[in-house]
C-alpha cells in the first residue's frame, strides 16, 4: 500500500518542489508511512534508525502544517515557535536543521538550530529574530528558556529524535523539564522517533505521546541488509597496517574508521597520519570547531580515513561512504547496526569490514546473534598479519625507546612526577554543598563525550540573579503567568563558552 510518488502523499507544491529538487523521486518507506499520518495531525511513535529516511519522514508534514503562518512580518511575535524538534547530538540537530532548511525553502518559513560548546551569544540574536522551526539540544534549549530568548508556549509540534540515544546520554531529565514548559499534551501533536524502544523509551512515550500510531520500518537488525560485511582476523598490533594495506591498495577516500575510545581515536589518526594517510580524528574531546572542521573535510573528500567514537559519528550525514571500518569491535551489538548505517543509506549500497582480534571473537559472536547472520570472512591479498604484527612490535619498542631517551634528561633535572589525583575528572572535584540537579547535569555531560568538557564555574551572575530575584513567571500560556518549575530553578545559569 505504500506510495509510490511524493505527490500522493498530500504535499503541498512547494515541497514536492523542494523534494524533486534534493534529487528524491521516491519516498523512502517511513517517508511513505509517516507523511499521511503526521499530516493528519496525529503523534507518532516511529521505529526508525538514521539513514532510512526518517528526517524528511518527520520535517515534510511539519512544514506543510505550518506553512500557512509563515509570513515576512520583521516582528518576532509573529514568528514563535511552533515546531520543537530536539536531537541528541550537536551533529545530529545541524543536520536535521540543514534537511529542515532544504526541504522548507519554498516555504517561507524560517528555522534554526540551538546547540551546546558554542558561545550562546552566537545564538541569540536569531533566535530572538523568532523561528518557527527550532532544532535544538536539550541542555542549550534549556540555557535559552532561561534567558529568555526562546519561549515555548507556542510550540505546535514537538519531536523527540533519537529518543534512545537521548536515554543512553541522560538527557531524559533535561526532556523532562522541556516537556513542562510546553503547551498541554493534547494541545500539540508528539512525534517519537527511536532505534529501540526499551521499557524506559515506553514509559517516556506514554507521558508524551497521545493515542500514537505506531510506525515501524527496518528493525535494527534488518536494517543492515544493504550493507556488504566481512571480518578480518587480525591480531589488534597489525591492524594498523591492514588498514593502511586496504585503502592505499584501493585508493579508497572517505573511509570512516570506528575505534571504541576518545584516546584510541586520537592516538589511531596520528598514527596513520604517520603512515602517509590523510586522516583526522572526532570525537568528544575536540572543540566544536575542530569537529566541524574535520567533517568538513571528509566530506568534501579530503581525507582518506576519518576516525571517530560511536558518540561522535553520529548522525554524521555523508552520502555514498563506501567503506566503514570497524577498527575495534563495540561492545554493544547495536552500536554495531549504529556504525555500519553510515555507509549504504537509503537503501544504497555500502561496504563495512570488521577487524576482530582474537579477544574481540566474543563480540563478534553477540553481533552476529543480534543479526541473525554469519559475517564471512575475508583475508586481503598480499597481507601476512604474523609479519605484521612482528614489524608493530619492533616499531613499537623503537618508540619506546625514543620517548625514554627523550623523557630522562628532565627526570633527571627534578621534574616532578604527575600527581596521582592529577588526571581526575571534573565530576569528582564537585564543590561540596552543589545542588543534586547540578551533579546530574555534571554527570549526564560526563557520560556524553560529545559534551566537551567546560569550566562550569564561569556561570552567567546576571542570569542567575534575574532567577533568584523572585522574577518567577516565566513561559506566559494565554496571557497568565506560570512558575519557574522548581527544578528549572535549581539549574546553573547558563555558559559562555568559547567555541
Ligand atoms: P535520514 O535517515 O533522515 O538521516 O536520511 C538519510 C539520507 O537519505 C539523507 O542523506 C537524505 O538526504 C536521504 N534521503 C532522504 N529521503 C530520501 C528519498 N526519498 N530518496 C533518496 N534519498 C533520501
């Protein structure tokens, strides 16, 4: 029953112009699912992961639903926001605002996107100009109600992208507190989108969601069909080698290699660097600027081999990737369907391998249950991974050797080793007496590495005085005035950060 042209699905001209202009000239099947119901006005609990379609599945009906407010009145009043979509990711909400642009630019309405580990400051002045659409991250939301440079009580349509994700990351408290500055459950329409829907993503959606109808494409573990997969069984020192093997041998550009921590990835760009490859790093711990930086590179196919964490990569949007490298198998099984959607998206073909050291054989075998299917293994030509792992060892001892060398003249003049508490987190050098909110929040941006770490004293005084000086109506709803909820008031005031 699926529709086989957008302009069955009740479009109006200016986006199926947009559509037939992005180069689309089929809906995708949650596009084709979606689009009717969400145009009805009806929530939506969607069962989709990234690359099936689903962004355009959700902003089409939303900018056909708003269509007839937009209007060139320079007055912010009569631009308040009307669609709410909230993302998990910096990367992730760019590029849903970016597909939100493309496909409303007929429209005449106007949207943009509210993100952490940038100076606020950037940001308001267009908020403040007032958008219809605002894609944001939870925690930047937050920072924005309470300067009050967004208000919500006139959101329309809200979306929750990647509920999962949202989960895995803690924001779900953040979410929480959004929910209850928006207008009534049954005055606006709900859209949730996940991967997975888990006991707690069932309770979230119950708060949320009204009488939703559920929709469902591609489960995880099907969703990778598209995609060619093979393992490489390498030991975990002659990996490097194999992949510089592989892309030099294929002339490959735009490889996305997956290791499984920040420091491995950093560690793993330099080396390949080393070894002659155009690469860069992303993942939590580069600036904002530095990971944009990197992905613009990669997209713009500059680089052979871009290497990032889970966290980082996701929602990274680059058509036609021809090969993901699972460099380090990930521990979670999902994280895997997670990776290897980079490459064959909306249902184009696309390459993963997997190198498994003989410590990572057990993650292989829960990956392959998760799939219900065998991986096959492939060996590269040419490739001896025992001669390989022997020149790693001796490269490896060299180094050694060199950083020894380099490092005794100073310990020899007195320096001071590191202390042992040195290298602690942030988290744990909580000033006693802070409020359980804020550790939370700390907490939550820990276990985030797409959070780069900030220096959270530096709060903004007059915010928080403008909070505590008992200015507590706050997100007007008709005319009357509401209280700060109380855990809102219990937030720090918000950052301004250097991006
Ligand atoms: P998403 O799942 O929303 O991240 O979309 C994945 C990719 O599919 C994006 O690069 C979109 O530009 C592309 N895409 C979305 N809808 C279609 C369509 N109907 N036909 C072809 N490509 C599409």
């Amino acid at each position: 029953m699926s529709a086989t042209s957008f302009s069955e699905l009740g479009l109006g001209p200016e986006l199926l112009r947009a559509v037939s202009e992005a180069g689309y000239s089929q809906p995708t099947p949650i596009q084709a699912k979606a689009i009717p119901v969400i145009l009805e006005g009806k929530d939506v609990m969607g069962g989709a992961q990234t690359g099936t379609g689903k962004t355009a599945g959700f902003a089409l009906p939303i900018l056909h639903r708003l269509q007839p407010q937009a209007n060139t009145s320079p007055s912010p009043a009569r631009h308040p926001v009307r669609a709410l979509i909230l993302a998990p990711t910096r990367e992730l909400a760019i590029q849903v605002e970016e597909s939100v642009k493309e496909y409303g630019k007929h429209t005449g309405l106007r949207s943009t996107c509210v993100y952490g580990g940038v100076d606020i400051r950037q940001q308001l002045p267009i908020v403040r100009a007032g958008v219809e659409i605002l894609v944001a991250t939870p925690g930047r939301l937050l920072d924005h109600v309470e300067q009050k440079s967004v208000s919500l009580s006139q959101v329309e349509i809200f979306v929750l992208d990647e509920a999962d994700r949202m989960l895995d990351m803690g924001f779900i408290p953040d979410i929480k507190r959004i929910m209850a500055l928006l207008p009534a459950t049954a005055r606006r329409q709900n859209l949730l989108f996940s991967a997975t829907f888990s006991n707690e993503i069932k309770k979230l959606a119950d708060q949320l969601l009204n009488a939703p109808e559920l929709i469902e494409v591609a489960r995880r573990n099907t969703a990778a069909e598209t995609v060619e997969q093979a393992v490489y069984k390498v030991p975990q020192e002659a990996k490097r080698a194999l992949l510089t093997a592989i892309v030099t041998s294929r002339g490959l550009r735009q490889v996305l290699c997956f290791v499984r921590t920040k420091h491995g990835a950093s560690r793993l760009a330099r080396q390949l660097e080393r070894d002659g490859l155009a690469t860069a790093a992303i993942h939590g711990d580069k600036t904002q600027n530095a990971r944009l930086d990197a992905l613009q590179a990669f997209k713009d196919a500059k680089l052979e081999v871009l290497v990032a964490t889970d966290v980082a990569a996701r929602g990274l949007d680059v058509d036609d990737l021809p090969l993901v490298v699972n460099y380090e198998l990930p521990h979670v099984p999902e994280d895997y369907i997670h990776r290897i959607g980079r490459t064959g998206r909306a249902g184009a073909s696309g390459e993963a391998i997997s190198f498994v050291a003989p410590e990572e054989e057990k993650y292989l075998g829960e990956i392959e249950k998760l799939m219900k299917k065998k991986i096959a293994v492939r060996t590269q030509e040419g490739f001896d991974p025992v001669a390989a792992s022997a020149r790693a060892a001796t490269a490896r001892t060299h180094e050694r050797t060199a950083r020894r060398d380099e490092r005794a003249p100073r310990e020899r003049a007195g320096a001071r080793p590191p202390r042992p508490d040195a290298a602690r987190s942030d988290t744990s050098r909580a000033p006693v007496g802070r409020s359980r909110r804020e550790q939370e929040r700390e907490e939550a941006y820990a276990r985030n590495p797409d959070q780069p770490p900030v220096d959270r004293s530096r709060a903004n005084a007059s915010a928080a005085t403008a909070l505590t000086r008992g200015q507590t109506s706050y997100g007007l709803r008709r005319g009357k005035a509401r209280e700060v909820p109380a855990l809102l008031l219990k937030r720090k005031a918000p950052q301004t950060q250097d991006a």
